[in-house]
C-alpha cells in the first residue's frame, strides 16, 4: 500500500503530544484572520535562522543564548501551529503543506545544528552528526508515510517539541552555570558535545530500531516468493 501526502494518518506518541495538542487548538482559533499558514511557516522558518545567528554570537557574550532561546519558542509557535490553523479553518492544501512543512524542518535542522556548531559551545562535529542523524530520522518518516500511509512524526516519547524543550534547558544551563568545558584525549568538551553525541547516537540507534521493525512489518505484508527457473 501507498499513499500520497494527503492520503496519510498522522501520529503522535510524544510525552508532550496531548498538552501541546490542547494548547495548539486553543491558540489557533484565537488568532486574528489576517494570519494565515504560510506567515506562521515564515515565522517559524525566520526563528530557526535566528537560532543559528544567536549560537554563532554567542562567541562573543553567552547573552545571546537569550536570544536563542526566545526564537527557539518562536519556531515552536510558528511551525507547530501552521497546520492546526489550516485544519481549524479547513483550508488545508495537503500536498502543498506536506512538502512545504518538511523543505522548511530540513532547513531549521542545517541552520540550528551549524549554530551549534560555530558557537563555544559544542564542536562543529557533533553539530553535524546531529544533523545528519535527524536528516536520516525524517528520510525514514517520509518513506514511512509512503509505503504505510501513516505519518509518525515522534519517536518513542520524544519528539521535536521535546527537542526544543532540552535545547532551551542547554541553555540556561550554560547561561547560569557555564559550559562545563573539560577535555578528553586533548580534546576540549561541553556539556553540549556530551548531549550532543548522546542525542545523536541515540537517533541512530532509533532509527535502526524502527527501520528493522518496518521491514519485518513490509515482510509480512509481502512475504518472499521462492523463484523457480522455468522450464525449457
């Protein structure tokens, strides 16, 4: 079975899935109707640019970590509520909003993992990882919705709003307490690469998990056939 992008059911097992739910649909219609979808895809695509501009800054004063963290909310309010809006005033456009919505989290997931990376506070390794390894994470949703027609968008309990609400706690972190800075083999470390890298091999690990349970899902759905040479 296949599906298109309006074809498909979306899914949300997050620890946070119900509360942001309820606040979503309380907000949404609550906002003046000038605002339409597309401004909050905007504001949540402007957000995420400031978060990669906030963390590179703050090379020069942590203070900028404020920043990031006000966009951080930002992005949150504008690229979780732009759907919840179009279906409150059922103007969905399925097909546009579905490609539009994951062209915009690849790009705040390159700007907000290279601001990691050219800030103090983690090395631009570990930003990258985290990149490729979210990249990799929505590459299996998107394949997920096509061949299953569900569109799961959360990965056990944690999902990108829980990301959010860890990076804001990073920051305070850092803000109140420093980077915690150490060094490994000559390496100079924060508490950012150890999350870092725990939140990266941690998707990886997701990843395979939930990769092996699909294709044992495909297997039963379309089991192997034995191949027989015909006969001359």
């Amino acid at each position: 079975m296949t599906a298109s992008a309006g074809e498909h059911v979306r899914t949300n097992a997050s620890a946070l899935a119900q509360v942001e739910r309820r606040a979503l649909q309380w907000l949404a219609p609550r906002l003046p109707a000038w605002v339409m979808p597309d401004h909050l895809t905007s504001l949540g695509l402007l957000a995420s640019t400031f978060v990669g501009i906030g963390y590179a800054l703050s090379n020069r004063s942590p203070h900028w970590l404020w920043l990031v963290n006000a966009a951080v909310v930002l992005n949150w309010f504008g690229d979780s509520l732009d759907g919840t809006v179009a279906r409150y005033r059922k103007t969905e456009r399925p097909r546009y909003g579905y490609y539009l919505d994951h062209l915009t989290d690849a790009y705040s997931t390159l700007a907000i993992g290279l601001g990691l990376g050219f800030s103090p506070y983690m090395l631009l390794s570990v930003g990258l990882a985290i990149i490729v390894a979210y990249l990799l994470l929505s590459v299996n949703v998107y394949l997920e919705t096509h061949v299953f027609g569900e569109f799961t968008f959360s990965y056990g309990r944690f999902g990108p709003t829980e990301v959010r609400i860890a990076l804001i706690g990073l920051n305070l972190f850092a803000l109140l307490l420093g980077s915690a800075r150490f060094a490994v083999e000559g390496v100079g470390l924060t508490v950012f690469d150890v999350a870092g890298i725990a939140v990266a091999g941690g998707m990886r690990g997701m990843l395979v998990g939930r990769a092996l349970g699909n294709l044992r899902r495909l297997a039963a759905l379309e089991p192997a056939r034995r191949w027989t040479r015909p006969q001359a």
